[in-house]
C-alpha cells in the first residue's frame, strides 16, 4: 500500500519519539543544548544502571557475616561454608557464586553499602517496591524518583527499561517528562516503516522532500521532516550496531546478560542514553533456597561484570554506574522449609569506576533484631541522595523532597 502525506507525518511522529517513544534523535538533542540547556541542572555525561532484585533478596547469604557466631545457629541447614565464600574482609565474604564481584573488588569498582532499609519497613512486595522505586514514604505514591530526576536533566537525557517479555516500565520512571520506552530488543528500538518494496520506499522518499520544500519557512512540518529523515539514518546506524557490536568481554548467557548487552549497545549508539532499568526476579526464596539462591547470585555477579568489564574496555568505565537494590531482605532466621520469609535490612551493590571501593556501613546486629528482622541503619534514600547530587548532578532535595544525609560512595 503506497503511503501517503498524512500517514508519513503521523508515521514520522511517533517513529521519531515525538509522541509515542519519547525519544530525542541527535541533532534535537544536541540542538537543545545549545539553546541553552548547558546551564541546566544535571547536564552531566554520566551513566546509571539501576538493576531490581524482585522479591526480597537474602541479604544475610549474599554478605555473610561469618566470624559472627549467631549467623550458624540462625541458619543452620543454609550456612555457607567459610572456606567457599569470596573474602571482602576479615570479617565478612560474598556467597560463593558471586566470583565476579571478587574479581570488582580487586580492580576496586565494587562498593557495598550495608544495611540499608527505611523506617517502619514494610514487608508487603508490592508497598515495598512502590517505597523504593518512588524514593518516598508516602502513602500515595504517584512518581518515581527517576521520572523526577529526568525531570531535572537536560533535554535528550533518555531512559530506557529493558524488559522482560509483557514487562511494562516500573513505577520509578512514572512523571519522567517523555515517555520511557520498554524495550526487549534493539529491533523495538528501530523504525519499522510500513513501505515493504521498492517504490513504496521511493515513495516516502518523495513525500520527505515534499515536505521539507512545503515548510521552507519553518513551522510543524519542517521540525518534522527534519525529525523524521535524522531518525531514518539513526534507526540505520542502529541496525548496523546491533550487526556489528562486538563486546570487549564475553557476556554469559542469561536474559539478565542479554539485556546489559543491550544497554551496552545503546550506550554505543550515542542515542542520548543516561539511564537503564532492569530487573531479575525469583529472590522470594521461602522455600528450599540454597539452590535457587546460588542460581540467581551468579547469574547477577557474572552478568554485571562482563558489562561492566565491556564498558570499561569501550572507555566508559568512569561514566557508568551500576546500583543494585531489592524490595527487602530476608528474616534472620531460616524456616522450616530450609527457606526465609521476608524481613528488612539488606545489602546495596554498587559498581563503577569512580567509587569508592569496599565496604560502607557495619553488618546488621543478629542479635538485636526487631521482630526476627535484620534492622537498618542506613536510609535507602541516603544511597539515592549521593547518586542524585554526585553522579547525576540533581539536587536531591528536589527529587526525594527532603534533605538527607548523603552515604560516601565515590571518589575525590
């Protein structure tokens, strides 16, 4: 069907992100900026990387405590050996699937925040998800902190959610000023124009040049050829990537890996990208844990590092930061079906080449627990406030709505 004026604008306006992606090609972007988005807050180069443990991940088996003589009685049949964990301190190591966060730790990239929770903690998946993604104890949550932040950013700072199949964008990016694409494939990100043959190409062809020689003068139609042909060559040039792109580290095969990869290859693509959303579920371990739980920490550790080693090997090692986070942890004590239920107080990863590395904050107490819970010391939002003010250049103030203290994560 040969294509028409009015569905090459209607076509071009959505392709190009103007209504339904939210995208910015470049030259708008770069446009934007020289209108005078440079003194805006937050124009930084930096790159962050939130992934989601869904379901409460056992933060009492990802950093043992094993010196603590209460951690082998509180869990007696899911203990991890000693010899096998992967050593952060004297005092505390990693389960023994998480190598690669050793092998972070050794080129000093990896940071660990301990004990990090919120007053009053929640032990409800979905409340508790809703209180992290939106930076907030309200208790009607309508945005997320991310969608605030981007708020703050210049224009043509884009996001993306790289999903799971049938996985619509996480509340955290919810009030962002442009939509917030879900994507599973770099394909989803490409124009698909309707032309199948030939003349059907030539055709749309002819009506770019229609409207660009109509709208000399400016106006709507030009903004919007002009849109449309620099989406064109940009959807190419993205399709040539996801040919081309070699990664300068092997990435294990995982859907977790997948989707890093595909980050990687956007961060290449210099489509604007400043943040990625991704997210690995199954850490509502209540039952038979120990395998499930090995599983799905060396599926995280192998996955963050060989992106984290591909970007660093592409020269964005010092942009990118990585944050890991879950809902909550998991109770001290083991149950009776050799699993945990949900708790409090939890580890924070968090990877890049600007941290400071190692360990921030004490282990939780395993004996002075409040209802069997883990109790925190270190407000989430604290973490949020250093990546607000020190990574993405945006007062935190503005996005968490109060003042907090910031935790110490990077260098200099």
């Amino acid at each position: 069907m040969t294509t028409t004026r009015r569905d090459f604008l209607r076509h071009s306006l959505a392709a190009s992100g103007l209504v339904a992606w939210g995208l910015s090609p470049t030259f708008v972007r770069k446009t934007a900026a020289a209108a005078g988005d440079a003194s805006k807050r937050g124009n930084k180069d930096t790159l962050l990387v939130v992934v989601e443990l869904t379901g409460g991940n056992d933060g009492l088996n990802t950093v043992v405590p094993f010196k603590d003589p209460t951690y082998a009685k509180l869990r007696p049949t899911l203990k991890l050996p000693t010899e096998q964990l992967v050593k952060l301190n004297d005092e505390l190591g990693l389960h023994p699937a998480m190598t690669g966060f050793g092998e972070l730790l050794q080129d000093r990239a990896l940071c660990v925040v301990q004990g990090v929770g919120y007053p009053n903690p929640s032990q409800s998946h979905f409340r508790s998800m809703d209180i992290w993604q939106g930076g907030t104890l309200a208790a009607h949550i309508s945005e997320g902190w991310l969608g605030r932040a981007l708020k703050q950013m210049p224009s043509g700072s884009q996001a993306f959610h790289l999903k799971q199949e049938n996985q619509s964008a996480p509340l955290a990016f919810d009030g962002a000023p442009m939509r917030v694409p879900s994507l599973a494939t770099l394909e989803e990100f490409q124009l698909r124009m309707s032309a199948t043959s030939s003349a059907d190409k030539k055709e749309q062809a002819k009506i770019i040049e229609s409207v660009a020689a109509s709208s000399a003068k400016g106006g709507l139609l030009d903004f919007v050829s002009r849109t449309a042909s620099n989406t064109y060559a940009q959807s190419k040039r993205l399709a040539e990537i996801g040919k081309n792109y070699v990664p300068k580290s092997p990435y294990p095969e995982s859907p977790l890996a997948n989707k890093l990869r595909l980050a990687a290859q956007l961060i290449n693509a210099d489509v604007g990208s400043r943040i990625f959303y991704v997210s690995i579920d199954g850490f509502d371990t209540h039952a038979t844990q120990a395998p499930t739980h090995a599983n799905l920490l060396g599926t995280l550790s192998q996955a963050l590092t060989a992106f984290y080693k591909d970007l660093k090997a592409q020269g964005h090692g010092e942009r990118l930061l990585i944050m890991t986070f879950s809902e909550f942890g998991r109770r001290a004590r083991e149950n009776g079906s050799r699993g945990t239920d949900h708790g409090s107080g939890a580890p924070m990863f968090l990877i890049g080449g600007k941290l400071r590395p190692g360990i921030v904050g004490d282990h939780p107490s395993l004996t002075k627990l409040e209802d069997g819970n883990l109790v925190h010391h270190t407000d989430f939002r604290q973490v949020y406030a250093a990546i607000l003010d020190d990574w993405l250049g945006v007062p935190h103030k503005d996005v968490l709505g109060s003042e907090f203290k910031k935790v110490k994560l990077f260098a200099g």
